[in-house]
C-alpha cells in the first residue's frame, strides 16, 4: 500500500510508543536533541534503515512531538541555508526560496498551488542548513514567523522555530534531521550521543546460485524473525501448523543447492501464506549476464484470462476476457480447462505467488488478482522461453487450439480501457475530490485519499452539511481505490457522515509479542528494550498496552452532519482509513454498504513499527510488522473475525462488469435507492425501543382511558 493511516482512538495509543529508547548519557561532547524539552533519543519515529511505506531511509532521523514544539539549535552553528521546500520521496524535493515572510502568510500564497497538483500543504516546510564544525546539518519540517538569514551564527540552544510537518507519507507532526559533508557517512545519530543504526552504503556481490546451506541458512533466519516478532502469526494458523510447514517447505530445497531465482519462488511462496498487508518479504533477482548469451526473448500470451468465482467462493472459471488485436476475438468468454496440459487450477498458484499484501482472511484481494491479474497465469521466464513458441488451450466444451505467443499484446483502445477501468475508479481530474448531484435526490462524494488538504477537507465537510440543510434524501459516500491518509480529515469526515447518530463505543488496545527481540535487525539496536511500557494479561500470549477509560466513551457528534440514507462504496483497494470509515458506518448501523470487502481487516492492523531484516546469503529483505493495533473487538455477523469489512450488497467481479460501458457499482447502487433498498437490521438500541413501544402504547392508552373516565364521570354528577 501507499501509505497507512491509524484510526481515531489508536492514534492516541499509538502517540505512547514514540519514544523507542533513550540513549545512554550524553556529554558535554554531544549535541543538543533538537526538540526542547525532550531526551535524547526520545519521539523518534524513523531511523536509518527503517522503511517509510515502499522507501528505504538510508539516513534521515525523523522526530515527533505535538505540532508547535519549539526546534533548538543542537550546537554552535552558521546558517548556510534556509527556505522553503517540499519533499515528493525521501531523496526528492523541490525547493521555493527564501521567504521573508509569517509561516501562515507564505503557506497562503501556495494553497491554491498545492491543491491543485494534489500536494498536501502542511508538509510546504522551512527547510535550515547548520554547519556545525566539519559536519553539515539539515533540519527540515519547520514552521517560524521569523526567517534566519543565511550567514547567521547560533548559540546552542537557540530557537530555530517550531514542530511542523516534514514528509507527506508521515501522518504525525516531525522533523528530519539528515547529514552531510561527513566524514563519517551522513550518520544523524551518533552525534547526540545515541547508538546508531546507520549503515555506510557498501555494494554486496550478487550471487546468482546459492548452496543447499546458504538457502536452508536464509529460510530459518526469515521464518524464525517472523515467529518471533510478528504479532498476528495466530490470525493464519496455530504456532504447530507454522512450524509443520517451515518444515515441508525447507525439504523443497535441493540438496545439490538452488539457482536464486527459484530460491525467490519459494520464498514468495511462504510470503504468500504468510501474509499481511504490512508485511512483504522483497525478493529481486537481476538479470543474470548469462542469459543474454542465449538471445531469449520475451513474449505474451495471446489471450488475456481471469478468473470468475461460480456460485461458491472455493470454485473458479478461467474465461477468456480479452483476445490479442482482435484476431482471437471468438474465444472471448469462453472458459478454459488447461493450457499445455495443465489444469488451471494449478496456474493459478503462479498467479497468486505474488500476491501477498492483505490481511488475515480477506478474500476480495485474492478475487480482483485473479480476475485483473489472470493476464499473467502463463508467462515464461527469460531463460525459459524460445522463439516462436506456442500455447494450447483446452476449453471446457473440449475445443482445443495451439496459438502463438506474441510480443506485444495490444488490443483496442476500447479492450485496453476495460482492463485499466478499475485503476480509474473514484478518480478525479485535478483534485482528490468529486462531489457532483446525480439527480435529484442523490449527492455523489468521491473521495480517493484521506491526505487532504485542509481547503480540500473543509470542501467535504460542507458538501455533507450542505446536504443535510438541502435536505438531499440520498447521500453517495465512494471510498473505493482509496489507500487512506490522514486521521484527523478521517476523524472529521466520519463525525460528519455520523450526523447526530455517534459512533457505537468499542474497545481497542495494543499488542506486541515481546518487549526485545533476538532476531537481528537492520533498523534496531540488538539488546535495546522496545516496548518496556507494555504489560501482560494473564491467560494471553504477549504483551499489552490496554486504553484510558476515556479513550473508550462515545465520542462527539455533528449536530450539522448528515441524518439521511447513506450509501458507502467500497472494494478491494479500500484500505486503512477507507475501512475504518466503513467500519463505523456499519457498526453502527447509519448506512449502507455497497461493493466488496475491503483489502484491510477490519478489527486490526499491523501499520506501525517494524523490524527489517536481510537475509545473508540471498540478500532478500523483510519488513516485520511488531505491532497489532485492535480497534474494535465486537465480532458478530456483521462484523466476521478476520475479515475486511463486509458490504451489505455484495457485487462479485463478473464478465458482465469487465465488459460494462461506465461505473458498474455507481449504477448499481442507483438502482438500489430507486428500488428503495437500504438496512433492513435495526441497532439493538433501537429494537430494544420498539420491543417496549406496545408496552408503552398500552400504558399511555390507558392513562388517556382513565382520564375521559373520570371526566365523564365528573360531568354525570354536576
């Protein structure tokens, strides 16, 4: 995934475990911390060789602290740089100069700018460079209403300005701190005194072949990391079965050793069952100089498949979807039963080896891979693949035919639209936004991220208040193809799509397997104590961090927010935020939901802390989530363990929707308000209050009753 969001009541969790460990104490020698009233080592975030969503940070050192904390200077300095910038990766950016301006003033200027190229403001930061001595150093994420120019000497301690936000992928508030003209290499820990996980770049030979013990060696490391660290391994299986199939899995390597692309399979092939949406075991394998020397090329097949669920989850056809250039056109939607020879459903495990980034039991993930990716059911390997080979299909009514492979797979502009539609689902030309009337009495929202702008956030808000004063009946609320963002735009959203109905109090906490790990780690110092603050619960496994009691009372409502027929979109690519917000939905029975089950589980997530390891002899990397995040642990129909969250209406993948001219869901889901559908299953609250309503009928029936009585009684006597 782009980047991960946390929900509103574990963001407060969360806050707790920003302080990994405080570094032994500092000398006179050492450097300030550069966040005044913080230790050393305290609110770090990121260190060097942590991974910040898809991206290795070689040497950056990001720090947090509530918004508005003064920065200081750590020592002596002269200021060699200052301005504004704006950072698209952790090793891109494009600078905007000096301003000598307010914060607030110069962020004013740029609003419109940013909102339109989709960039989100908070992270438009002032950017200082410090020589201090021989070493240079950077500090970016800063807000001041009082530029530095450059030439200016420091005094340590001196205040540089306050804590803003540095990197669009980071939700929370943080600075980042970088060195250079090192000697040393670019370390940003090491001068205030803390031990370093910093790592000089050093090139590492590629090893195109591994012996049976170097890749024996491999496994163990990443399987015993995984057992010892990983929070969630109960959600897949027991700790018996995991071992029982390490085990099996060990015995595929040969005793004669295994080339390191096939060594990849199998690792792919433990990532794929052992799978999460925040963990992902990376195996590239370079272009081997030897195989140039065979001339082998690369070709497609010529017809393009996927794989359609009939009637039973477990049971899937194999249908021709697309035909090369529309020579093959005849075969589209027929059904296969074998290529070369081999049933389908055993090509559909080579189309599945890569998939591993979902949760627990989410089934929408593997479904919409099937069907997108079934392109690449039978694809060859570079060395593997003469020229002018040929494919044989088997169909299912026992048509067979041999066809050629092709070397490009073009189509029509009309066939290459049907296979790339779903990646234009709930996008919006210029902004991350699109609200539009659909008709009279339905307002579409559309909405592709939760890294929103404030002016884009504010934008949403009023469209939901708008229609509640408009008293627009039926409210679409997209949240398809959405990866999440930031949690307070989906702490504002969600209040405003609750209208006067607040969310269902529920119970969440943190979970974590132990407070240090043996596995050796890139990211962590070996011995260092992570998670001292966590506690055991007696009868459980791991340790805990459990909520505030006023973390669980109900929280707040929108007095001016929505109160009418709320439709929510959702499918496979709706992630993190996007399933929170339909979680609440749902939970507490305030609207509707529409599409397919979300790619992220809806009870918990692992999207924060992670060990990252790299194997010695494959020189493969994980990233290890450490943490569980519980939001919520009321499971029911509604809410399944182990699942995303689960639509309402429920629309399976189908030829029909492939080969459909526009936005099938949108359209089906107008077809459900004309037709009047919405929740059918009233909230416990509110059948518990229609249970006593004859009761009450009754007793104010009766009360009515007495008084005419004795009214008539009253008047019969004067």
């Amino acid at each position: 995934m782009k980047h991960l969001i946390f929900p509103m009541r574990a963001a407060t969790l969360i806050l707790l475990l920003l302080c990994p460990f405080v570094g032994k104490a500092q000398s006179k020698a050492n450097w300030l911390w550069p966040v005044k009233g913080q230790k050393a080592g305290q609110g770090i975030l990121y260190r060097p060789q942590d991974k910040i969503g898809d991206e290795l940070n070689f040497g950056n050192l990001f720090i947090t602290a509530p918004e508005g904390t003064e920065i200081i200077c750590p020592d002596d300095a002269v200021v060699e740089n200052y301005g504004y910038d704006y950072s698209f990766s952790l090793y891109t950016s494009s600078s905007f100069g000096y301003h000598d301006k307010p914060y607030d003033k110069v962020i004013a200027e740029y609003q419109d700018e940013f909102r339109k190229k989709g960039w989100d403001i908070r992270c438009f930061t002032i950017s200082i460079g410090l020589k201090i001595g021989k070493k240079k150093l950077w500090i970016d994420g800063l807000r001041s209403d009082k530029a530095i120019p450059t030439g200016t000497r420091l005094k340590r301690g001196d205040v540089l300005g306050t804590m803003g936000y540095s990197y669009h992928v980071i939700e929370e508030p943080s600075i980042r701190l970088s060195i250079s003209n090192d000697p040393d290499g670019g370390d940003p820990m090491t001068p205030f005194g803390l031990r370093s996980t910093f790592r000089r770049y050093e090139p590492i030979p590629t090893k195109f072949h591994l012996t049976h013990d170097e890749a024996v060696a491999d496994y163990k490391q990443l399987a015993s990391s995984v057992k010892e660290i990983y929070p969630s391994l109960e959600d897949l299986m027991t700790e018996q079965e995991y071992d029982s199939f390490v085990s099996k899995q060990l015995k595929r390597i040969p005793s004669d050793g295994i080339a390191l692309k096939d060594f990849a399979n199998i690792i792919c092939d433990y990532n794929r069952v052992i799978h999460d949406s925040h963990l992902d075991v990376s195996c590239p394998v370079p272009d081997n100089p030897e195989d140039k020397k065979k001339g082998l090329e690369y070709y497609y097949s010529p017809l393009m498949v996927g794989h359609i669920a009939k009637g039973d989850a477990s049971d899937y056809a194999c249908v021709v979807l697309l035909a090369a250039d529309g020579i093959h056109s005849n075969y589209v939607g027929k059904h296969i039963a074998r290529i070369d020879g081999r049933p389908v459903s055993e090509l559909r495990i080579n189309a599945l080896r890569g998939l591993t980034l979902y949760d627990a039991g989410v089934t929408s993930v593997v479904d919409e891979a099937l069907f997108y990716q079934g392109k690449i059911i039978y694809t060859f390997k570079k060395e593997d693949q003469p020229a002018k080979k040929t494919i044989v299909y088997e169909f299912e009514d026992g048509e067979r035919v041999e066809l050629p492979m092709i070397d490009c797979f073009r189509g029509s502009d009309a066939d290459r639209k049907k296979w790339f539609r779903r990646n234009n689902i709930n996008r919006h030309k210029d902004s991350p936004i699109g609200i539009r009337q659909l008709n009279d009495s339905v307002l579409y929202i559309g909405l592709s991220t939760f890294e929103l702008s404030q002016v884009d956030c504010d934008s949403i808000v009023e469209a939901i208040h708008a229609a509640e004063r408009n008293e627009v009946p039926n409210l679409i609320f997209d949240v398809r193809n959405n990866y999440g963002g930031h949690g307070d735009v989906l702490a504002r959203i969600t209040r405003a799509l609750m209208g006067r109905m607040p969310d269902s109090p529920h119970k969440g906490y943190l979970k974590v397997n132990a407070a240090a790990f043996n596995s050796p780690t890139l990211n962590w110092i070996a011995g260092d104590t992570i998670f001292g603050d966590f506690k055991p619960i007696e009868g459980r496994k791991g340790l805990y961090q459990m909520p505030n009691e006023e973390e669980n009372e109900t929280p707040s409502i929108d007095s001016l927010g929505y109160n009418g027929r709320l439709y929510v979109l959702i499918d496979s690519h709706s992630a993190s935020a996007s399933a929170f917000l339909a979680g609440t939905v749902k939970r507490s029975y305030r609207g509707y939901i529409v599409g397919r089950e979300t790619m992220s589980a809806y009870h918990c997530e692992t999207c924060v802390k992670f060990a990252n390891i790299r194997l010695a002899n494959s020189q493969f990397t994980a990233k290890i989530p450490m943490m569980r995040i519980v939001f919520d642990e009321t499971v029911n129909d509604r809410l399944p363990a182990l699942r995303g969250v689960m639509p309402d209406c429920n629309i399976p993948l189908s030829e029909e929707e492939f080969h459909y001219d526009g936005d099938y869901i949108l359209d089906r889901t107008l077809q459900l308000i004309s037709d009047g559908t919405y929740i059918e299953i009233p909230t416990p609250a509110s059948s518990a209050r229609w249970k006593s309503l004859p009761i009450a009928l009754i007793v104010i029936a009766t009360i009515i009753l007495v008084v005419i009585i004795l009214f008539l009684y009253q008047r019969k006597k004067q």
